[in-house]
C-alpha cells in the first residue's frame, strides 16, 4: 500500500539540502562568534571575494547559464 502523503524523491532531497544548509549556517554563527566584529566582517568579505572572483566550485557552470540567458 502506497503512503498519500509520500515525498517525492526530489522534494526529500531538497529538504535535505535546506536541513543541511541550516545546520552549517547555524554552526558557523556559533563559531564565527568568537571572533570580534571586525575579524568577522573580513571573513564574509573573503567569502564575497572568492564567489565574485568565480574561483568557487561551480563557477564554470553559472557562467555558461549567464551567457546562455544573454544570448
């Protein structure tokens, strides 16, 4: 017998992924709090540079969508 309220394969593995997000953000804040305020802002500031600069994983792949939504 077949459960009605069964998630999908693709929906558990979005929540999956929001769970997953949640939890490192959550731990990173309680671990970003050791620093002082300064030191936390240089850090997000590093993480900026390093997404905007296109060196992330995955980079490659965002690229490619942005040119191929311009076209």
């Amino acid at each position: 017998m077949v459960e009605a309220n069964a998630e999908s394969p693709v929906a558990f593995d979005e929540r999956m992924r929001e769970e997953a997000a949640a939890a490192g953000r959550a731990a990173l804040d309680v671990s970003l709090q050791r620093f002082t305020h300064e030191q936390r802002d240089a850090f997000w500031n590093a993480i900026g540079l390093y997404y905007s600069a296109r060196r992330h994983p995955g980079a490659d792949e965002a690229a490619m969508q942005t040119t191929a939504a311009l076209a």
